[in-house]
C-alpha cells in the first residue's frame, strides 16, 4: 500500500498520511451549545435566587463573537441577571444580577469612562499636585477640611470604578454635605469676620511652570488615551442637527433617541465641532465630541485665570488656574468627552460678570446666566442668585437683569419655539424620572417622602441665596459661594446622577476657597518676574 501511495502522492503529503493512519484525526473541540450555556448560567446560586425571587421570569440567549450571552429578565420587563459563557470551553466570563445585570456602568469595567484617566497611577499624582499648595504648616483648620472635601470626593469614585456602589454611594454624601454647608455659610454670612489668608507651600514660579506643563499634558493625555461616552457623541449629533436645519428634539437615532435631553446652548456649542469633522460618520461624531470637551477645557483655564486675575491680580490667576489643571475630576470629563465642562464654563463667565458694576453688569450676568441655564437647564436655577449684584443691585439694574435674560433667552430657544412644551419633555421632564443606582434615593429605594424633604431643603437654600446677603455684600466671591451651595444641593436631590456633574460647581467652589489663600512669597533677593 505504500508503494502505491507512493506514485500518486508527494513525499510530505504521504507522510501526513501515514501519521493520520497511525495516530488518528485529532478530535474536534466542540463549541459549547446554547442549551449548556442557559445550563451552567442556571446553575449559578446568585442567578437561581433572582429567578426563584422574580416568579415567571424568563430566558434570552444570544450568540456573540467568542461566548454566549443568556439573560433573565423579569415579568416586568427588567433585566435582573446577566451571565456570559465562553463559547470555547463553557466557562462562566462574566456573571451579573440585580442592578448590576441592567445598569453595565456599574459594573467598574476597567477605562469604561476616561480610560486612564480614573487610574490610580494617573489620579494620585494629580490629586497630590492639588493638595500640594494647601497643606497645612501646622495644626489644620476648616479651611484645609474645605479642600480636603473636594478630594475626598475620590474615594466615591474609587468605589464606582470597581463597581462597589456600597462604597462609592455612602461616601459621596459627607464631602458634598460639607462643602454645601460651609458655602452656604460664606455665601450668606455678610458680616463674618475674614481670618488673614494662609500661605501656600509653593511659590508662584513653581505654580506657573506646573500649570503650563498641566495644560499641555491633559490636552495631549485626553487626545492619545481617551474615549467618547454617549453624552458627547449625543451633542455632536445635536449640533450637526441644528446646523443642518433639521428638528432635533424627539428626532434622535433609535439607539440614542434619548440623548436630545440637553440644552439648545449645548447644540448651538457643538455646530462648528459637527461642521469641522464628519459629524455623519462615527470616527467624525468621536474626534467632533473629544475636540470639543478639549476646547471646552482650555477656554475655561483661561476663563478662571482671568477671573482670578480681575478679583486678586496674578496671584488669583495663578490659584484658580492650578486648582482646575490639578484636579483629576476636571481631567475626568475631559477624557469622557463629556458635555459637563460646558455649564462649568458658563459659570465662571457669569461670575465675570459679576464682577462688572451697574447696568453693564446686570446685562451681562442676565445674558450669561440664561446661557448657562440652557446648557444643562439645572443650572437654571442660579438665575435668582445673580438678580442682584454688588454696586449692581438697584431696581434699574434688576430690570435690565430681567430684560437681557428674557431677550437672550428668546434668541437662543428661537429654533425651537414652535414647541417648546416638546424641549421641556425631552431634557426636564426626561431627566427628572431617571432612576439609578448612584444615588441613595435609586441604590437604597428610600421613601419618596424623603427625596420630597430634601427638595424642600433644596428651595430653602435657594430662597436664602436669593434673598441674603443684601446687594451691597454679594461680592463675586460671596456669588459664587452661593451658585456652589445652590448646585450641590439640587444636585443631591436628582436620582439619576453622575460624577462628571461634579464639574458644575468646582469652579465656584474653587473661586470661594481660594479666596483664603496667598501665594508664598518670593525668596528673599529674588528679582521679581
């Protein structure tokens, strides 16, 4: 038989031929079948108890690249578990339930939001940097606890990216409690006697050197290694709406038809990002909404310096420009793409114009102000805070407060007066029956009388606000004190929130604390710059 093989085969195939004959065909790995898959995802104790808790549930299986998806879903409708197979070898890759199974942001996927932006190698060092100008030279006081509140806010999201909501929501609340009871007292509190302020540990020089590396490096790092969440690929879709002439709200693609829940200043910021690249193509809708949130981040750096530079002279532009370049939150929303730093920026320019006497300054915290508010329309709610001004707070200057609101306001909803009942609805009305499990009023189910307790607060701080200190107190620092107190506490009253949100108040937080601080003088015979 080999002889004959030999005449009709070539010597390498022979030899395969013969190893076959000898040893036999390998046996196929056999991929794992649906029915093992729901098997072994049945098997799962977590899994058993969702479904023997949540009588006449039921199973969906899919096949994906490389492993089976089978997923429980209750009578209702949710989903309550989630487990992933691998096709290969039938081994259990990935297991969900309860809110984790509908809710995958809570899952702490690794670079999900920001890529490296939350990793540790890349958070501590900027959260150290932060800190570095406020460490106490001796005892600490409350205004080292100020600042560090709004690090501590670390902690919470050091729990989200690992998916540990039950460290990341009991942990939110201290630090945010704090810094809206100690703004609220700086805000209303006109009579308070100001301690001298403290010396940072480093000098301006070291402070500008680190604030210009800061700016380059966070641009660079948010262009090479970040990613685009839906928030941002939501308003570019907005904007390439608006500027293409066609309806955007209620008009949204099936498989982000509610991404139309922001404001029309936030489509009318992103027409020239949607014109720029290709906002119909996907990588056009990415590099529009990452060359945004860039943009948006290096034009509040230069708003806050100058905002510190008209209320302290350089040394304000030095302060404010390093708390926002060191902050990793800040670097957060940057590397998400997200939307956030737009509000923060309209803020910073209404507490410019703050800063601004008489009717000029009312006609330019009413326009600014109603811009702000319709950008994320929660931030509406510091209308009533910049009413009235200090050397701006007479009845004149209140009308044409009210005038340069009213009419910007119209110029900017023009597009969508048709319906504006419909705006309302899609951003609102959406936004305010949101669930999830980030708060405690969604990750503990607390009784609605409570979130109602709370709302009620919320009013109060904001009527306070509103009503003290007299016009004559209402500095921009104590304005800004008072925008921060009034942000925080609506900001506890929402069931759907997120930590890109933190962004909204850091700049009038950070304008109120570093309103306690100097710069560390010059050594001695040091030229001066």
């Amino acid at each position: 038989m080999t002889q004959t093989l030999r005449r009709w085969l070539p010597a390498e195939a022979l030899a395969a031929c013969l190893v076959f004959c000898a040893f036999g065909a390998a046996p196929a790995t056999a991929a794992t079948s649906r029915s093992e898959a729901l098997t072994t995802a049945k098997a799962i104790p977590a899994v058993r108890e969702q479904a023997k808790s949540h009588k006449g549930s039921h199973w969906d299986s899919t096949k994906q690249p490389g492993r089976w998806r089978e997923q429980l879903w209750s009578p209702s409708g949710e989903l309550i578990a989630e487990v992933f197979v691998s096709l290969k070898d039938g081994k259990v890759t990935e297991k969900w339930t309860g809110f984790q199974a509908a809710w995958t942001m809570a899952r702490g996927y690794p670079g999900a939001f920001g890529k490296d932006a939350s990793a540790l190698w890349v958070w501590l060092p900027l959260l150290a940097l932060f800190l570095l100008p406020f460490l106490p030279r001796g005892k600490p006081g409350l205004r080292h606890a100020d600042i560090a509140a709004v690090a501590l806010l670390s902690v919470s999201i050091a729990g989200f990216n690992r998916g540990r909501m039950d460290i990341s929501v009991p942990t939110l609340y201290p630090p945010l409690l704090w810094l809206l009871g100690r703004m609220l007292y700086r805000g209303v509190s006109a009579k308070r006697l100001t301690p001298p302020p403290l010396r940072t540990l480093i000098g301006p020089k070291v402070m500008l050197v680190g604030i210009v590396f800061l700016i380059g490096f966070r641009a660079a790092f948010a262009i090479a290694d970040g990613n685009v969440i839906d928030v941002g690929e939501a308003s570019v879709i907005g904007g390439n709406r608006l500027a293409s002439g066609a309806l955007v709200y209620g008009h949204f693609p099936h498989r982000i038809e509610r991404g139309d829940t922001y404001g029309p200043v936030t489509w009318a910021a992103y027409v020239p990002f949607a014109l720029i690249f290709d906002a119909d193509s996907n990588d056009g809708r990415m590099a529009a909404a990452g060359a945004a949130a860039i943009t948006f981040d290096l034009i509040l750096i230069g708003l806050i310096a100058l905002l510190g530079w008209r209320l302290r002279g350089p040394p304000g532009a030095l302060l404010l420009a390093w708390m926002w370049v060191t902050c990793p939150f800040t670097l957060y929303v940057a590397m998400c793409a997200a939307n956030d730093t737009l509000p923060a920026l309209l803020l910073v320019l209404t507490l410019l114009a703050g800063t601004l006497t008489g009717v000029t300054g009312a006609a330019a915290r009413g326009a600014s102000t109603v811009l702000g508010g319709l950008s994320k329309m929660a931030t509406m709610a510091l209308a009533p805070i910049f009413l009235r001004a200090k050397d701006s707070g007479r009845l004149r200057d209140m009308v044409v407060y009210a005038l340069a609101f009213l009419i910007a306001g119209l110029v900017i909803m023009g597009p969508y007066l048709g319906d504006p009942l419909e705006v309302w609805n899609r951003t609102v009305g959406f936004q305010s029956g949101r669930d999830s499990p980030f708060t405690a009023w969604g990750y503990w189910h607390l009784p609605g009388w409570s979130r109602i307790g709370w709302k009620v607060v919320a009013g109060l701080v904001l009527l306070l606000a509103t009503l003290k200190p007299r016009a004559e107190f209402r500095t921009p620092i104590r304005l800004a004190a008072l925008s921060a107190a009034v942000l925080i506490s609506l900001e506890l009253t929402a069931v759907y929130w997120f930590y890109t949100y933190i962004v909204w108040f850091l700049p009038a937080v950070f304008v109120a604390l570093a309103a306690d601080w100097d710069l560390k003088p010059k050594a001695r015979g040091e030229v001066p710059a």
